[in-house]
C-alpha cells in the first residue's frame, strides 16, 4: 500500500511539472508543515528568488503546487505513512521530488519570517 502512494507521489509531481513547463528553469525549496490536527497545510517557507516568487503566484502555480502539496499529506495521512506531516519540495532545474521529514524536525517558527 506505502508502495502505491509514493507511485502517486512521483506521478503527480510528474503532471505538475509537465503542466507548468516554467517549473523547469527554477532551483530552489518549498518547506511545508500541516499540524497533526489539519488535514491540510498549515505552513509553507518557499526558498526562491523573489523574482520566482512573483513569476509563480502571478500565473497561478503557487496555488497548483499548494493543492498538490495538500493532497500528498492527506493522502500519507489517510494510509497512517508516516512521515506524514512535514517536508521539501525540492525543485532543481526540472526535476521536482518530495523529501518527507519526521515529525516535528522543524519547528513551526521556522516559516514565520519565510516568503
């Protein structure tokens, strides 16, 4: 079952970076965090060039990468795979990946001051 749900993981973020071809020319991190009790986010840092920042909130990939990010806990919280609640998103040059942290290895702090 943990098998299938990290097939789903590597397929979905296949389609997002097919989907928005710019993903490809960006480097950088998206760190995330949804609290035990939330099913969905509760925190994002996003470690890009500000110019990156603008580029994917104006043509609305933030909220693509955000729904994608949403579903990929909830559904490693569905299955109870843990980690489950926190990680990166790596983006580097085209290649998209999540690495899951466990739980509680960042603090909530760690997003206050982020973009």
């Amino acid at each position: 079952m943990d098998h299938d749900v990290i097939q789903l993981e590597q397929q979905s973020l296949e389609a997002l970076r097919h989907n928005y071809p710019l993903l490809q020319q960006l480097s950088g991190s998206i760190m995330f965090v949804a609290e035990n009790e939330s099913p969905t986010l509760t925190a994002t840092a996003w470690h890009l060039t500000e110019a990156d920042n603008l580029m994917l909130k104006q043509l609305g990939v933030k909220g693509a990468i955000l729904e994608l990010l949403d579903t990929l806990v909830e559904q490693r919280k569905q299955k109870r795979i843990r980690p489950n609640r926190q990680g990166r998103l790596l983006l580097n040059a085209g290649q998209l990946g999540v690495e899951w942290l466990s739980d509680d290895s960042i603090s909530l702090l760690a997003y206050r001051n982020a973009s």
